[in-house]
C-alpha cells in the first residue's frame, strides 16, 4: 500500500530589528501609519511605488493635551489596502507587485500588515513603538517583527539563506538610517505649522 505524502508545513522565518529615535511616539508612529511614507524608507535601487491604495479610516486619534503632539496626517487603519511594485533585484528592470492589507491597528502602540498577494509564501509585519528615554531624553523604540517565508519549498529556503534574508537585513538597515534622516525634517515642518497656526 502505497504511502500518502504530507505537504510540508511552512516553517516562517522571523526577522527583528529594534531602533531607538529621539522623537515623540505620536509623531514616529503618524509617519510609519502614512502608508505614502513607506517609499521614502526603502533603498533608491528598489524604485518602490504606491500604484493603488484603498485607505480605511483608523479608529479616532487620541487627542494629547499638548499640541505640539497632535499630527495630523493620513493613517491606514485596519481593512485598508495597497498596492506596492518595487525592483526585488539591484539592475534587473522586474517589478514585482505586492498588495499588502493592514489587519490590526492600536494608535500609538502597533498596526500590523500580511500579504494578501506578492512574492511571498507568507508574510505577517508587525509595526511596534513604544515611549522610551535613554540617557534622560525622551524618544521612541520603534520594533519591526517580520515572519516570512518564500514559495517554491527547498528552492525557497535555499534563495532565503542565499540572498532573501541578507537582502531583507539590509533593507531594514537602510531604513533605519533613513528613518534618522527623515524624522527631523518631519519635526521641523510641525514645528512651522504649530508656530503659524
């Protein structure tokens, strides 16, 4: 009698990166909600782009008693969708579509997104922050969990180990660094909003 073959089960991989910024939780976490931003935080080779998005209202933003912590911006809260195309290789003209759906969102704590279609078997991206002081400032800990895993079973795995992974780590790295960059402009033009209102 022959044997049935069980599929294999997906065995996710876990990515976690960890940044501290010295910037509000309000402001940090209004940026990372604009789904706009996210082409700014990705590396210039991948020519990331929006090509579509259908934005669900998140739930009402808890008003602070300070306003110079009340950012006003566009946030993707749970149920919205985009559409992103980006290069997956350095000088290889491909784009690769990816539409990605925001299941959870907690104003100033989380939101998460999965792929509903793109190039991944599996993808789950949890967006965390949290208030921290370190060394008597006040800033933010930003934490990114990502689980992942490519198709095509021990092809997949292999890519992953090979190239995938680094390049995600990379990725991340790159972000993080623009992220440093981009927040002071970010604080500025509130700051010159604030002053003229």
């Amino acid at each position: 009698m022959a044997r049935r073959m069980e599929p294999r089960r997906l065995e996710p991989q876990r990515l976690e990166m960890s940044q501290w910024v010295p910037y509000p939780v309000e402001m940090v976490f209004a940026f990372f909600a604009n789904p706009g931003n996210l082409p700014h935080l990705m590396p210039p080779w991948q020519r990331a782009r929006i090509e579509s998005s259908r934005i669900q209202p998140p739930p009402e933003r808890p008003l602070r008693s300070d306003p110079a912590l009340r950012f006003q911006s566009t946030a993707a809260g749970t149920g919205s969708e985009m559409m992103i195309s980006f290069r997956p290789v350095v000088g290889v003209p491909l784009r690769l579509k990816w539409l990605a759906v925001i299941t959870e969102f907690v104003w100033f704590e989380y939101f998460e997104d999965v792929q509903a279609h793109g190039p991944f078997a599996h993808w789950k991206h949890r967006h965390a922050m949290r208030p921290e002081t370190q060394d008597g400032q006040a800033g933010t800990r930003v934490m990114d969990t990502v689980e992942y895993a490519l198709p095509l079973g021990a092809l997949g795995r292999w890519m992953d180990a090979w190239m995938v992974g680094r390049q995600m780590r990379e990725t991340f790295a790159y972000r993080q660094r623009r992220l440093m960059q981009i927040l002071p402009v970010v604080q500025e033009q509130s700051r010159r909003r604030h002053a003229s209102a």
